[in-house]
C-alpha cells in the first residue's frame, strides 16, 4: 500500500478528536473502515501511531512524527488544489464568471449588466446571508467575485480577499404607510423605543451596532429578529414591526421608508475578487457602480436625501 492524502486525513481527524469513535463520525465513515485503515496505516510506518486505551487515542513518538509531518503536507496539498482551480478558472475568463452575494438591491441589476455586456459570457450567482461564507468561496476559488455590505468602518472578511467599496448608505427605518411617523422627515431613534424590529440576516456587527445606536439614544431594544425579505415586508406591512433596511431598496406599495436622524448607522456596499477573476475587475465594479446608482434612482427619497447629504451613496 502506497501512503495516500486520505491516510494522513485520517491520522489527523483521530489526533484531534482523541478516539476512533468520534474520527469515523467526522470522516463519515463506519468505525470499523477507519480501524481496519488504520492497522494498514501503521503498517505501511512499521509501527502503532497511537495508544488505544480507555482514555481514547494518543499519538505515540512515531505518531508525533507522522502527525507533524501530515500537518504541513495536507494544507500545502491544500493550496495546490486551490490554485489549480483558481488557474483553471482564468483559462475561461470569455465564458464563465460565478458572482455571489448577499441581500442587496444591486445584486439583479449587476448580473444583468454583465449579462448584457458580455452576451457570449456564462454567469452563474450564488445567494447566501452570509459575507464570511463568500469570503471563504473567493479562497478557495469557487467564487470569481462577491458582492456583500459591511457596517459602518467594519472591515470586510477573507485576508486574501481584495475589496473595493461601491457606496455608504445611512441605514434606513421602514414603516407602513399609517404609521404615524410615516410622513415625517426624519425620526429620531428613541421615537421608536417600544417597536419590535426587524432585519436582514447577516454575520457581521450589525446587530451589536444598532444596541450601541440604542443605548446612546437612551433605551434598550425590545429585540431585533431577523428575518428573509419577504417576512420583514409582511411584519411591517401588518404594523407589528418597524424594519431596519437599505435605502436603495425600493420599498413595496404601502411601506415608506424614513431617515434616522442623526445617521446613527451606515452600511457599505462592497465588491470582492481574488487575483484570478473571471471578468476583468474594473468591468464588475463598473457594473455595480452602475447599478448602484440605478437603485438610487428608482428611489426618489433617498435619491432627494442623497443630494442634501454627499458624504452618503457613490463612493469616489
């Protein structure tokens, strides 16, 4: 038998879970499969690599040198396979680009300008709640770009990962339309300290930033649920809850949206892509731009907003 990555997976799992036991449930194999791997494992090094006892498994002078070894090797195999995939990907930049993303109104309009633009182009999209998940996608190479938000100076995941801001958005409150705050120019936060909120979900600071914004304005929130788009628009619509929300998202009939006084939150909208893209980095971030400002423009009060406070929307 030949030494294989998947043996040294498997002297790993064992060393970090401490038993054979719990090696096969992360590995998702049966106990006995790992046990009999194992045996051939040692075998092959001319000696036990663990001590089996009651207390689980330990690595034995042999095994500490294995599992030293094995340590390098697996994430350094690791990295080969990452950046073969991510040159592989380049090879297609004219047919293929694979963009991921997080709730946000530019995300529709984005892929139809890439789209548009590059008719011969495959583009293929992959939603999700979370930026860490993107991140950890554009990595490992299955994801050529991301588009996702970060709160306020927070700064966006993946070391790797080169981001570039679209905008900065105030964050905005969302109201049906008899809410009696709903005509107003603004609402100062405290205004709304016995509302039940609700927002988008996300893996970020969001939520530890709006009970900072809270306790400055002088009252604890009653809470803050997240919830999917449409579950935020229906408990809005029904008068339940108030919403937290991007301004450049166009709200339904019977909802308005409504400032913050003060700006007490902001959200940057951001684009991100490792050094292997499939469509050149200035074209995507042009599309966003694009269709950043797009959004802005179907919106007449935050558009209006806008124009009275320029530190806010496009970036330079």
């Amino acid at each position: 038998m030949e030494l294989e990555l998947r043996h040294l997976r498997i002297v790993c799992t064992i060393a970090e879970t401490g038993s054979l036991t719990k090696a096969a449930a992360a590995l998702g194999l049966a106990q006995p499969a790992v046990t009999s791997q194992l045996k051939r494992i040692e075998r092959l090094f001319g000696g036990p690599i663990f001590v089996r006892d009651r207390l689980g498994a330990r690595p034995t002078a042999l095994g500490e040198i294995v599992l030293s070894r094995a340590r390098m090797l697996l994430p350094a195999a690791q990295e080969l396979q990452n950046d073969v995939t991510r040159l592989a990907n380049s090879s297609a930049r004219s047919r293929h680009c694979r963009i991921g993303s997080t709730n946000t109104p530019i995300f529709g309009p984005l892929v139809h300008r890439l789209a548009t633009e590059q008719p011969a182009m495959s583009v293929t999209t992959h939603a999700t709640w979370s930026a860490d998940e993107l991140a950890s996608m554009l990595g490992d190479g299955r994801l050529d770009y991301a588009l996702t938000g970060v709160c306020g100076d927070a700064s966006p995941p993946g070391e790797d990962v080169v981001w570039k801001t679209i905008a900065t958005d105030a964050v905005f409150v969302m109201v049906d339309d008899g809410h009696p705050l709903a005509g107003q120019p603004s609402v100062e936060l405290a205004d709304l300290a016995e509302a039940l909120w609700v927002a988008m979900p996300g893996d970020g600071c969001f939520s530890e930033c709006f009970a900072a914004a809270c306790a400055r304005a002088g009252f604890t929130p009653k809470a803050l649920h997240e919830m999917d788009p449409p579950s935020c628009v229906y408990m809005v619509r029904t008068g339940r809850a108030v919403a937290l929300c991007q301004p450049s998202f166009r709200p339904p009939p019977g909802l308005t949206m409504v400032p913050i006084a003060g700006v007490p939150l902001r959200w940057r909208q951001m684009v991100g892509h490792r050094s292997f893209a499939a469509v050149d980095s200035a074209d995507v971030v042009g599309h966003a731009r694009s269709a950043y400002l797009a959004a802005v423009d179907d919106n007449k009060r935050y558009h209006d907003w806008l124009q009275r406070h320029r530190q806010f929307g496009l970036a330079a």
